[in-house]
C-alpha cells in the first residue's frame, strides 16, 4: 500500500514539475520570439538611417549596405536593388513588413524619400529574421525533450523521498498492526475461559462457583484492556516533561510497595542518592519504577531482598529472586511474554513492555541481567 501512494505522490509531483517547465518554456519562447522581432525592427531601423545618412554625406554606400537596399521613385520604378532584393517582388508597402521566400522570413522597413516636403520615391531595407518562424517547432520539441528528462528525473528523485518519508508511517501501521493481532490473540484466551466457566455452571449448575470463576476472568480481561490502553495512549506528544525530583519519586514508590513486600518477609534496601532531578512525565516514571518493584516482589524468594539505588546517571531495581533463563533474557521485553504465565499472578505480560516504552520515550535506555535462581538486576540509564 505504501509502495503505491510513494508512486501517486512521486507521479503527482513529476506531473507539476513537467507542466511548470512547459509553461515555463513556453512563456520563454514566446518573450524570445517577441524580442528578436524587436531587435530586428531597431536594426533595420538603424540600417535606415545609416543609409540615409552616408548618402547625404558622399553619395556612396558600403557594401555590407548596398545589399540590402532598394530604392524605388514615386512611382515605384526600382532605381537601385542590392542582392538581397533579388527574391524579394516589388510591393507598395509601407513602415514595417514581413514577407516568407523560400521559407525564410525577411523583414522590410519601408521609408518615403522627401525633397521639400514633397515624396520623391522609397527606400527600402531588409534583412533576414533571427528568430525564424519554422525554427518554432524545434525549439518546442527540444524544450518537450528537456522537460521530459527533467520530470523523470524529479520522478526518479520524488520516489525515493517519498518512500523514505514514508517509511516511519509504514513501520509504525506494521507495529500497530503486530499490536492489534497480539492484542486479539491474548484477550481470545481469558473470554475463551469465561465461555468454559459459564458452560459449566450452568451444566452442573453451581451458580455461585461458575459466577466467581467468571468474576476472574472478567478481571483479567479488565486488567489486560486496562494495560493495552495505557499502551496506546502514550507517545511522544503525549507525555509530560518537566524538571522533577527523582530520588523523591522514588523513595515515594518503594513506600507504597513496602506492604506488599513486608507480607512476603521482603526487604527492600534503599541506596537512593539525593537531589537527582531529571525531566519527565512524573505519572509514567512513577509507573515504570513501580512495574521494576512490583516485578521484583513477585519473581522474589520470600524473605528475599531488594536493593533500589539511584544515582545522578543510574536506576538500579536488585532482587535476590528467581532469576530469567539466559535464552528467555533477550524476549522479557517484548509484549505478552511471560516465562511462567502461573507466577505472574495475574500479570499479562505488557509490563515490562510498558516500562521499557516509558524509557525509550524519555530518551533513556533500559538494560537486564539475570542469573538463574539469584536474581535479576534492572538498570535504567538516565542520560539521552
Ligand atoms: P508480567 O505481567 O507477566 O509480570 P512483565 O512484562 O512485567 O509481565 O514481565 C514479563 C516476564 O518477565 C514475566 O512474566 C516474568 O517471567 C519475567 N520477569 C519480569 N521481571 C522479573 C524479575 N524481576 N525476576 C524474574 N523474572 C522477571
């Protein structure tokens, strides 16, 4: 689809770019055309006054304009004819005129030659267009020619900045398209479940038992569309940035999940250094911070610890837990995975997804490293 619109829009912009430059070009021969038309009325007008004037002064004339001159009596009986008149028939004309022989345009300025105010006969000077009219059709051709070169040129150049300008639309409509697809396949599973629950409190009817299992998959698809819009409602117009204090944001989230630790004999160690501002969204970085802690308790022994550290550069979230086999490493950031869907309690797998998109929104960068049955260690990098 989008090699398709790269072509519309490269063909559209070559088309313009082909009509400017016939307008163009036409607008150009026409002012050429006109302009040679001018300077060869202002020279035979000059070769007039030459003519007249050297004749006035010795009753000679040089060569190069004794040929173009004709000179009638009042009657228009040729008294002198240079050669350039040879071809061209005797006519009362007069001023400016053009006349075609042998299909070559001449033009003839035509002037009265007065004694005493009164007409004693013509003078006649010629000369050959510069801009003939039988030229016209090749200089078209050629500027056709040149515009056509000119347009393939422009398709060639607009197709690759189209399909290069559009490559970001078409990886984002895939991602989204990916998105949609896992999204449809995942919320399948638990109205799948629903469906069951439902069929079988109805077949043994136990009410109760079947509305209470349906009560929990119908919280787990709450919490999956809960998730998958907090996934789509954030971009980089849409979050927040301000100068905020992370040491208190942080110290602020460990207290909330310090509960949910303590109920599980969890430690949570604190090496949080003080003052470190960063710019941000503070509601994502609160949830980002509390998706490492919650992932931290629930992956962990019980009596395990946690160790949080922030300095001016590093987050760090330590836990002395379960640990990711080396080979699942590489996927725990990707969308719906989980390594063991039964530990997750009643996680979907988009929170890591989730957080590493906060990450990558502020600019930062998000790394993991786990060891088997110790544990697993979460490092933001706070520089862009
Ligand atoms: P979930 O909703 O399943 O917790 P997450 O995206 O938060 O989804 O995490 C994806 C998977 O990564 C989890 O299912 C779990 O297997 C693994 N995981 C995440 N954090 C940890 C951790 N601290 N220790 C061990 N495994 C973890």
């Amino acid at each position: 689809m989008f090699k398709r619109i790269s072509y519309i829009i490269a063909l559209q912009f070559t088309l313009f770019v082909f009509v400017l430059f016939m307008v163009n070009g036409a607008i150009f021969l026409a002012a050429d055309f006109s302009n040679a038309r001018r300077q060869s009325q202002a020279r035979l007008q000059r070769t007039l006054q030459d003519v007249i004037t050297i004749r006035n002064i010795n009753g000679q004339m040089p060569p190069h304009l004794r040929d173009r001159v004709r000179i009638v009596d009042d009657a228009w009986t040729p008294l002198y004819a240079g050669g350039f008149f040879d071809e061209i028939p005797l006519e009362r004309i007069a001023g400016l005129s053009r006349i075609n022989i042998h299909n070559e345009q001449y033009s003839i300025l035509t002037a009265p030659i007065t004694v005493d105010a009164e007409v004693r006969g013509y003078i006649q000077v010629a000369d050959v267009e510069r801009f003939q009219r039988s030229d016209l059709p090749l200089r078209a051709l050629l500027y056709l020619f040149v515009s056509a070169a000119i347009s393939l040129l422009t398709f060639i150049v607009g197709l690759f900045f189209a399909r290069s300008s559009l490559q970001p639309a078409e990886r984002m409509m895939k991602q989204l398209e990916q998105f949609t697809q896992d999204a449809s396949h995942e919320l399948r599973t638990p109205l799948t479940m629903l469906n069951s629950s439902l069929d079988l409190a109805l077949k043994n009817e136990k009410y109760k038992e079947g509305i209470l299992s349906a009560k929990e998959d119908v919280k787990q698809v709450s919490e999956l569309v809960e998730r998958l819009l907090d996934f789509t409602r954030i971009d980089a117009l849409t979050i927040g940035r301000a100068s905020l204090d992370m040491s208190l944001l942080v110290d602020q989230t460990i207290e909330k999940y310090q509960l949910l630790a303590k109920e599980r004999g969890i430690t949570i160690e604190k090496n949080i250094a003080q003052n470190i501002r960063v710019n941000g969204d503070m509601s994502l970085l609160r949830q980002m911070i509390g998706n490492l802690l919650s992932n931290a308790i629930k992956y962990n022994n019980d009596n395990g610890t946690i160790t949080v550290s922030l300095t001016k550069h590093k987050l760090k979230v330590e836990d002395s837990g379960i640990g990711i086999d080396a080979q699942n490493v590489p996927h725990i950031f990707d969308r719906f995975y989980q390594v063991d869907a039964s530990r997750s309690k009643g996680g979907v797998g988009l929170g890591l997804a989730f957080t590493k998109k906060i990450v990558e929104l502020h600019g930062w960068r998000i790394a993991v490293a786990s060891n088997k049955g110790k544990g697993t260690t979460f490092t933001v990098s706070l520089n862009s």
